[in-house]
C-alpha cells in the first residue's frame, strides 16, 4: 500500500509536521494534492482529507462526541466497560487496545481511571492518535485522562509476543476492521469507509487473537457487528450481546488455568 503524505497547511506548524514525518515515515508534501487521501495538517488538528467525497477523518477527545461520553456516556455500565470487566472491579485493570484505530474506545476506558496502551500499526492512524493526544494533554479538562493513555506504533501480534511476564497486560482488547459488507452501513459511514480504505482491512485476525490470549493475564476482549462472524480459532468463553455491537469474550482462566493469575 502507497503510504499517505502529510501536507502542512499552516506555516507557523511545518516543525510539527516534520516531527509527525519522522515519527510515522510520513512522505512530506509541498502542495496540497488534486486528488487521493492524505493527511494535513492545519491551524487546529491533523486530518485525513480527500476532494469533495465526505468531510475530514480525525481523532478526538476533548470536543464532540468524546465531551458528550465524558459527561455523560454512563460510567461503568457503557457496554466496553462491563466487556473489559469495569463494573464492581476494585482494582482498575491495565488494558491494551490492540486495534487502537481512532481511539474511542481507548478514550472512554481511560475516562473511567484505566491505564490504556493503545497500539496501532497504521502510521496514519497513529499520526491523528498522536494528535489528539497532544491535544487533550494541553486540555485542563482531558489532561488527567490522556496522561493514562500510552500510544505505541507497532504491529500489535509482534508486539505483544515480545512483552515481558511483568509487562503483560490484564485485558487486551480488538477490534478488528473486517471487510464492510452492509450496504446501508457503508452509505451512513463515507467518511470512516475512507479511513477504512487508507488503513486497509485487518486480515491477521487470527493470528492477533492468538497472541492476545497469549499476553493477556485476565481476559481478551474482541467487539464485532452484532451479528458479524467471531474470529476464526479459539471459540468465546462468553458473549455480551448489544443493539448494534456485539463483544466475544475470552476468558484467561478457562482457556489456560496453568497460566492465568487472579
């Protein structure tokens, strides 16, 4: 896949471009593009952007939706909170998001008091994760909450296989982006099938599975359509099932006694 450029669109920002092209191996544009996708840099935030399809792809978690879920998305009863094993837990897990994509997920574990290592693999994805995070780190109101999310750009199989025993996380949650067969879905998302187009489908899902289960102490936590296929492999221990959204769950006691820890 042809990497996606970075074009900075605003002068006094061209050292944090060059910053982002050399963290991510980003190709460095001078002038904005006629056509494609690629990422741009501007006055507010960094952005995927294309030509007259849909609006801008970026991450967020000071304004928007991720104001509405930090004021008011439900605590520890929202759906990937109980799936992760929040509700009545007295000891916060540590949690590793392998599919960190945008980072909604990550942002409303963290907003709850987890630490939350988001990996993702995609440079683009990981250039608009980077963003947001600098970003709500300089909010007073999302600062104590990105201090406990870690961005690390890694392919997440490889990187969790090299984690020491001490650095094993409790959970390792994944949400793969599988093929998006729904018609209706598709014409309602353009601009995540947009994302979906740059970053590329997850066709490893397996073999992350396995590692997840590998690495994780508790549980390992996959979030699918409601009525997607599960990962191919090792069958859920257990099923939270939701209107839209569906969370297979993986439970480390029963799938490997010998090595699981409480």
């Amino acid at each position: 896949m042809t990497p996606t450029a970075l074009f900075c669109a605003e002068s006094a920002r061209h050292d944090q471009a060059a910053l982002l092209a050399s963290r991510f191996a980003l190709p460095l544009l001078t002038r904005r593009p006629e056509e494609g996708y690629w990422l741009e840099l501007g006055a507010e935030r960094l952005e995927l952007v294309t030509t007259g399809k849909h609006g801008a792809v970026y991450a967020e978690f000071v304004e928007g939706a991720a104001r509405h879920r930090r004021e008011q998305g439900g605590g520890r009863g929202q759906p990937v909170a109980k799936a992760v094993g929040l509700k009545g837990a007295k000891d916060l897990p540590h949690i590793v998001d392998a599919t960190a994509g945008l980072g909604r997920d990550s942002f409303v574990l963290a907003s709850q008091g987890c630490q939350v290592t988001m990996v993702e693999r995609s440079p683009v994805a990981a250039a608009l994760l980077f963003d947001a995070l600098e970003r709500a780190a300089r909010a007073p109101e999302t600062a104590d909450i990105a201090s406990r999310m870690q961005l690390v750009h890694a392919n997440s199989a490889d990187w969790l296989a090299q984690l020491g025993d001490n650095e094993r996380p409790d959970v390792v949650f994944v949400d793969p982006m599988f093929p998006d067969t729904d018609k209706k879905s598709a014409a309602a998302k353009k601009d995540m099938q947009a994302f979906q187009h740059v970053i590329g489908d997850d066709m490893d899902s397996a073999r992350l599975l396995d590692a997840a289960i590998a690495a994780a102490r508790v549980r390992v936590v996959v979030k699918r359509p409601r009525l997607g296929s599960p990962i191919e492999g090792v069958k859920p221990s257990a099923v939270l099932d939701g209107k839209s959204t569906r969370f297979d769950l993986y439970i480390i006691k029963a799938l490997r006694p010998e090595h699981s820890q409480p």
